[in-house]
C-alpha cells in the first residue's frame, strides 16, 4: 500500500499483504535505555533555523526539569554539537555508544562526535546514512529520557522517509520561515507525514520577525507572514513564532546555546505538554 509505514506487527492488512516480510522493521532500544516521547523536528528546506529551534527547545525542556535527549539525524551537516559547544568524542564499548552531555545535562548524538575531523564530509548513499540514524537509537546509552528530540535532515527525501519508517516518532515539528513558499514546503512536509501515520503536532516559524530595540516593534524583515491563514486550511497548529536575535546568533556561534532566553518558545512547550 501507498501508506506503508512498513511495520508489519502493527497492520491489519499484514495477512493479505504479498510484501509481508519485506516491510522495515522499527528500531529498538537497548536494554538499558527507555524513552517516553520521541520528537522529531523537520523542515521542508534548509537554513530555516531547524536545528535552532531543535536546540533551543531541548534546553527550555531541561530547563524544566526534564530529561532530555538530541538525536542529530541530520547526518551530512550536523550542526548540534557547534551550538552545544561540545568538541569531545562519543565513546563505546560491548555495542553501547555513550553520548556526550551538555551543561544542562542533555544527552547528545551526532555524526560529528564520531570524527576524528569535525570538518571533513560524510559521503555516504542513503542506505548507509538511514543506517546510521538507527544505529543511533538502537545503540547509544540514553537511559532515561522524557523527550527525544530528533533534528532531521532538512527536506522529504530519502533520510527523512527512513527516519519515519524506522524509528518509533510520537509527534513532528515543523520549522519554516516567512519567506518560504509555505503553501508548497509545509503542504509536503505535512503530507508526507500524514502518509506515515506521524502526528503533526504543528509548525514553529522561525525568523518572523524583528523586534525594535527602541520600541520594541515587530519588523516582518521577509514580509508578512501568511502562516496563519494557510494553517486553517491546510488544519494545523501554529505552535509560535520566533524572532530574529543577532545576540543569540552570537550565543548559537560561540556553542552557548544554552544561555539563550527565548520566551517565544514557550508556547512550543505547551503544545508538548498538552497544555
């Protein structure tokens, strides 16, 4: 079927399906990890702030007091670690890949932690790149989370499509921008999740604007943004809208991703906890 998510065990087609067998298996922890809510956080294009919104919502989650992971599938331009400030390697022993943990206590996995040059490139085929990002959540040390947050790979391509397929994902984050065809990116993005069964929790726009620091005046830099009607058409929340901050792109750059005080992503945070 053109819905296929290929897990088998759960489809009530699965005894009249001539591909049963075939389907992807969904990956599964290690004995010593468990993990309440998988979070995945896509964007239709890249260098719309997707690791960004990834990174500050994981800290205002700490922040809180909950435990808190990144899974950084994004694996041909990781930006995680750099905003983390982490240069450290991930280690591992007897199968188990031990993350590496930030100030705030959030547990960290990316490619990058895995090279001996954090600038030299992955060039791997997307079989390889897919297996990777299981191997993630199969095989590194999490222990016990609240949330883990999944910043993918920008994009509905083949990454993505296994991500989905593979691992266990609760609820998607959209990122976008004001001046992102949004009628086209998000109806994909929204669409190919809803094929897949993931629940589309709703969409964050980043860079919607520009505060004036003398009146504090919303300066829409790339136009206005049409985000809300479209949202009523198309059926999704609006989870917020994030401002442009030259001082937290300093902090972003200097790997204190942690210092920054974001209260616009708060309403981000309601939607997770249901309030």
């Amino acid at each position: 079927m053109s819905d296929c998510d290929g897990n088998c065990e759960s489809c009530a087609s699965a005894e009249n399906c001539s591909s049963k067998g075939n389907g992807i298996q969904k990956a599964k922890l290690n004995d010593r990890s468990h993990i309440k809510r998988v979070v995945a956080v896509l964007s239709g294009k890249g260098g719309v702030g997707k690791s960004f919104v990834t990174s500050v919502l994981a800290a205002r989650l700490a922040k809180e007091g909950y435990k808190v992971g990144i899974l950084d599938a994004d694996i041909t331009g990781p930006s995680i670690p750099k905003a983390f400030g982490i240069t450290s390697k991930a280690m591992g022993e007897d199968g188990i890949i031990y993350p590496i943990e930030s100030i705030l206590g959030i547990k960290i996995m990316s490619a990058n932690l895995l090279l001996d040059d954090e600038s030299d490139p992955i060039i791997w085929r997307g079989v390889l790149l897919g297996n990777l990002v299981k191997q993630f959540y199969e095989d590194v040390l999490w222990e016990e989370l609240d949330y883990l947050l999944i910043d993918m790979p920008p994009g509905t391509g083949d990454i993505t499509l296994t991500s989905f397929q593979i691992l266990p994902i609760d609820d998607l984050i959209i990122v976008t921008s004001p001046q992102d065809l949004v009628s086209l990116v998000v109806t994909k993005a929204i669409k190919m999740a809803r094929m897949m069964n993931i629940n589309v929790l709703g969409v964050v726009e980043n860079m919607s604007y520009v505060k004036c620091p003398k009146c504090d005046e919303h300066i829409e830099v790339f136009g206005i943004s049409h985000l809300d009607e479209f949202a009523q058409k198309l059926n999704f929340k609006v989870l917020g809208k994030l401002p442009i901050d030259p001082q937290n792109v300093k902090l972003v750059d200097e790997g204190r991703v942690e210092s920054i005080d974001l209260p616009e992503i708060d309403s981000v945070l309601d939607a997770l906890e249901g309030r």
